[in-house]
C-alpha cells in the first residue's frame, strides 16, 4: 500500500483498498479487472455507460493524482 501512496499520491484509504481489489483479482468483477488491468498498465479506458462513468470516478480517487490516467471513451 505504501508503494502505491508514494507511486501516484493516493491517500492511503484509497491506495488500501486498491491493494485489496489487486490481491482478490481471480474473484473479481469484469468491472474491477478492467480496473486493476487500467492501474497496472497505467491507463484506464472506461466505457462510456453510466457503469463506464462509475468506473472511471472510482479509478480517479483509487489511482491518485499521480497514477494511471483514466479515459472516458465516447
């Protein structure tokens, strides 16, 4: 978590559950792989759907002001 919070600026409620979403990978939603997927290539391309825009709020608090870039598509 602490390699998170130094790497993008996240505060360290948020870098703690992306440490969470990142370990339960195998269990996860298609939604929460195409984030942990999006944190680790370090660009996030959200659909543009009401989920898409969901996804993509959440990817900004996770990923910090410094992490992966989040994109909006359509």
């Amino acid at each position: 978590m602490n390699a998170w919070v130094a790497r993008t600026g996240a505060t360290p409620e948020p870098a703690t559950l992306w440490s969470v979403l990142d370990e339960l990978l195998a269990q996860a939603s298609d939604e929460t792989r195409l984030l942990v997927a999006g944190g680790r290539a370090g660009r996030l391309e959200a659909p543009g759907d009401a989920r898409g825009r969901c996804l993509a709020e959440l990817a900004r608090r996770l990923f910090g002001e410094r992490g992966p870039s989040v994109v909006e598509e359509g």
